[in-house]
C-alpha cells in the first residue's frame, strides 16, 4: 500500500494500491508514504503529523519545485524525515538516499511534432510574463524587441486552452502543454529559460521544445548538456548578447538548420518519453520494489548514478 500527498492522481498509470493520507491513518510497517512537494501550508501541517507513525525506510519526498520557491522541503532537518529522496536537482542525488527523477512533462511521446515545415523563426510561452520580481523577464523584452515571439506578452496574448484550468491537475494540465507544444511546432527555433541559473536547476521546460519540434535556444544549468545531447540545442551561454544570438540564429545556414533538426529527431522520443507523467511515475513505482512495468526505468537510474559520482 502507498499513501501519498499529492495534488495529481498519479497513481491511475499504475496497478497498484494508493490512498490520499488522512490524519487518522494507522499504516503498517510495509506501507509507503510518497509525499510530493510542493504543497501548501494545511498539507505540510498534515505531513509533520503522521509522518512518524511510518518507517522511516518508508518515506519517499519527490521534489518538483525549487528550493527558492519551496525552501522548506529543502531543509536539511525537514530532508532526514525521508529515507528517500527523489529530485530534478543533478547536484543533490548521491545514488543511496537522494535518486533523479526529472519534473514529469504533461504531454507524450505520441504528441512530439515532425521537425520539418516550419514557417515562423523564434518564439516562447511564458505564462508569468509580467510577474513582478522577474529577472528572466528584462531577457525575455531583450529578444522580444529583437524579433521574438513571445506569448504572454500584451499583443501576443496566451491561448485560452494554454490557460485552460480545472479541479484535477493531471487532466488540467495534459490540454495546457499540448497546446503549447502545438503553439511553437511552427516555429524554427523556441527559446527558454530557467526561473533560477543554478548548476543542476534544469526543469520541463527545453524539452517541452524538444517535444515541439523546434530548435531550442536554452538558458539552464552550466550542466545542461549531460541532459540534452549539445548537438540538440543553442546554448545562450556560448554568447556575448542577445543581439549576438539573434545574429547568429538569423544566419545560421539551411545546412546547419538541417543538422539541428536531424538530431533532435534521432532523440526526441527518447528525451520525451523519459520524462512523460506516466514514465516518471512509473519508474518511482519500480524502483520502490512493486510490480510495474518502467520503459525507461534503466535508462533514468542510469542517468541518475552518473550524476551520483559527480556529487561524491
């Protein structure tokens, strides 16, 4: 049996017995509690009340957040409650009690876009655009002045079924990204970038481009090539400027173009299918010991004991 604090129903791709915790829950010594974070303030009250009433060998806590925006699962008093973690984070996992999960991505394999007929040249979703406190925002007006597309900005507002929302977050959020996916697969190049710069931060979002079809223009983690394979992407670091990017992408050669595209075709469905929900949390399932089928359960334990040895 696993308990769990969730916002998703994750547990619909698994055969396997799940029950949201409750505060009277009176488990076994073989029962799982997986608690995913982030959570709100009433589901960390309900964490720290039964909580100990499970094994400590038992209890899983799976980031999905940043430690700037969710600090308190990062807590290094708060981290020893769990006898095991999972995190996007390359630089926490140490291969024992702290594993690689990557944030699920909410599309599918079957949703990637063919590489080929493109008829714009760059652009990018961003919800938060105006958010306030943003310092990703001043590079996202910087390209947008050069040329780029930016959806969320005034005159290119968000689609409605981007924004689309609904009581279940797992069915609210499949609609959201393949819309957004569908949004750039007219693009040639995509740009994204990360809401923090640190050495192992790397989230969806380039391969949600990957997914689309396009180019991606990445600014992420120092690291991010242990990820995607650096014939998939334009680094942003590898650039004085903006305008030196723009420069560059605008003259790049059809030829070049060609070989971006080729290679993000021999691995897009690898790159996507590795981080699908469903691939995620199946491969949580299997490598808690239950009965579940995992396509890409090697290929991420993998990934994961080759960050491991650059942490010890």
């Amino acid at each position: 049996m696993i308990y769990t604090m969730s916002y998703w129903h994750w547990y619909k791709y698994c055969s396997i017995e799940v029950k949201n915790i409750t505060a009277d829950v009176e488990p076994s010594k073989d029962d799982w509690f997986v608690v995913f974070q982030p959570y709100d303030a009433a589901r960390r009250e309900l964490v720290s009340a039964v909580i100990d009433r499970f094994d400590y060998s038992k209890r899983v806590l799976i980031h999905y957040e940043g430690r700037y925006r969710q600090p308190h699962g990062f807590r290094l008093r708060y981290q020893q409650k769990f006898g095991r973690i999972y995190t996007y984070n390359s630089t926490d996992v140490d291969g024992d009690t702290v594993k690689y999960m990557p944030i699920p991505m909410w599309i599918t394999e079957d949703e990637c876009c063919p590489v080929n007929n493109r008829s714009k040249f760059i652009g990018t979703v961003i919800t938060n655009y105006f958010r306030d406190g943003e310092p990703r925002n001043t590079i996202i007006r910087k390209f947008k002045d050069l040329g780029m597309d930016v959806y969320g900005s005034s005159d290119k507002p968000v689609p409605l079924e981007i924004k689309k929302d609904s009581s279940d977050a797992c069915d609210k959020n499949l609609p959201r990204y393949s819309a957004k996916v569908k949004l750039l697969s007219d693009y040639t190049f995509a740009f994204a970038i990360e809401s923090q710069l640190d050495l192992g931060h790397l989230t969806e979002k380039p391969f949600d481009l990957i997914a689309a079809g396009c180019i991606p223009v990445y600014l992420g983690p120092k690291d991010a090539s242990t990820f995607i394979p650096k014939e998939c992407y334009v680094d942003y670091r590898d650039f004085w400027s903006e305008a030196d990017l723009m420069k560059y992408l605008k003259s790049m050669s059809r030829q070049k173009i060609q070989e971006y595209q080729q290679s993000i075709a021999k691995h897009q469905k690898v790159l996507v299918g590795m981080r699908t929900f469903e691939s995620c949390m199946r491969f949580l399932c299997k490598d808690l010991g239950f009965d579940c089928q995992s396509h890409y359960h090697d290929q991420l334990l993998e990934l994961s004991n080759i960050l491991a040895t650059r942490t010890k």
